[in-house]
C-alpha cells in the first residue's frame, strides 16, 4: 500500500508546488522543496511551514515520493540533473498538462524506478475534494504504482482516472486546450471592438462571459501558450471550432433564424444527454 512518509517537490515555490506542500503536509508526511531560485525556495518553505533543500540532488534524499513540478519545457534537465542520484524504491511523478513527450522523457531517464506521468485536472486555488486526478501507466509496474496511487488519492475525494498518454493528449486538446482558446479569442475580440466602452450596460450573460474571460487571461501565458503549440493535433480542433463559427457567422449574416434555432436545440439536446 502506498502511504509515502517523505515527498520531495522539485519547482516546489511555484503555484502547483505549493499546493502539493500544502496537501501533503496535511497527509502528515515530511514535505521537502527544491527550485531554480534557492532564495525562493527558502522563503517559500518558510511560509508553507516545510523544509527547504540547496539543491534538487539534496531534496529527492530518503523521499519515497518525487514530484517534478515544473514547466514542460524544463522536464527534460530537471530529469537529467535527478537521475544519477535517484535511490532504490524511489517513485517520480510529473505534473504537465501535456503527457505523451513528457513520458517519453521519464522513460529515457529513469530506468531503474517507477516513473508515472500524472495530470491533477485543477490549478492552485482548488480544493481536494472532487477535483479529477489523471494518471498515465504505460508498463506492468507503472500500472501495478498508479492502482495504489488512485487508492491514496481517493481517500481524499479525488475522481482519479486512468488513460494512455494518447488518449490523455487527444482528450485535453478536445476539452483544455479549445477552452483556453475561445476565452483568449473572446478577450481578443472585445480589445479589438473596445468593449470596454460598454462595461456599465452590460447583461447577465456577459458578466458570466466576462468572469470565464478573466479566469483564462489571468492565468499563466507560459502554460497556456505551451498548451496550444505542445498539445498534438489541437490544430484541428480549432480548425474544426473555426469552421463552425463561420458556419454561424454565415447564418446569421443571411438572418436564417430557422437554422439559427435549429441548431441551437439540437446543441440543447445534445447537452441534455451527457
């Protein structure tokens, strides 16, 4: 049974590696950080009430469990800098949003020790509770890892989801990825109509719109731009979500309210369904 005593965060100051301190912490394990910046690190330990270490080679000693919280594009050098210093029974995980390379690489550095691409489908401010947790097992021992992985996450209300990193990466295109691009196409549009203008009259539904604008906007472009260039094939999702708009952008420039209504109750119907 999976029940780790001492977990290691590397990118520990950041956002989702802070909420990985606080969780575990709670669990009662002995949470230790490491990061790029030392002085970040420190100061985040201090505020999260967990130890901080000068190096990530220092941080991953005696951990059962290793997280490596960083950006995708830095996945392939924080693996290669741990590697030589893993120890026997040691299991790594990685956070990306994207899982197919990001496995890839866990698999051409780490050899010897379980290593599992997991995806916690929520940012930093979410609670435990409810909130979806996928891993991606692509071997015997990695799937042997995520079944005790899914049975401790559980224990504090996850939903926790196995897949294929294939279909992990198809399903984040379809679902991920297409959100962030209609909040920043919807931001782009308002900036370029100035709406701005018109806040003070707005309606319900706008503010409604507005609110699911900001929350995209306001989170990490470095992220989200990743996930629109990093995720495989999102093009043809958006090229699919392009040519539908256009298919209603034509509607309604010729005023064809029976289309318009047509198809607003077959979307209807196609939502009641799920």
């Amino acid at each position: 049974m999976f029940n780790p005593k001492r977990v290691a965060i590397i990118g520990g100051y950041g956002l989702m590696g802070q909420w990985f301190s606080r969780f575990f912490s709670r669990k009662g394990c002995k949470v230790v950080i490491s990061g790029r910046s030392r002085l970040k690190s420190f100061r985040a330990a201090r505020n999260l009430g967990v130890a901080a270490a000068k190096s990530n080679s220092d941080a991953i000693k005696g951990a059962d469990l290793i997280i490596v919280s960083v950006m995708a594009e830095r996945l392939d050098g924080v693996l290669e800098e741990l590697s030589p210093h893993l120890e026997e029974g040691q299991k790594v995980i990685d956070i990306t949003s994207v899982k197919s390379v990001p496995v890839k690489l866990l698999h051409m550095h780490i050899k010897k020790n379980v290593a599992l691409g997991t995806h916690p489908m929520f940012g930093p401010s979410a609670q435990a509770e409810g909130q979806n947790f996928i891993l991606t097992p692509t071997s015997g021992k990695e799937r042997a890892f995520a079944s005790e992985l899914r049975a401790y996450l559980r224990k504090s209300k996850f939903n926790v989801v196995i897949m294929s990193p294939q279909k992990h990466d198809r399903m984040i295109g379809a679902m991920l990825s297409l959100t962030h691009y209609v909040g920043f196409v919807t931001g782009d549009t308002w900036r370029s109509l100035k709406i701005h203008k018109f806040m003070s009259t707005s309606s319900t539904s706008f503010r409604f719109l507005e609110s699911f604008v900001k929350s995209i906007v306001d989170a990490s472009p470095e992220l989200y731009s990743y996930l629109q260039v990093g995720v495989p094939n999102v093009h043809k999702v958006e090229n699919e979500f392009a040519r539908i708009s256009r298919e209603w952008a034509e509607l309604t420039r010729r005023k064809d309210r029976k289309r318009l209504k047509s198809r607003m109750y077959r979307i209807e119907r196609y939502l009641s369904r799920l």
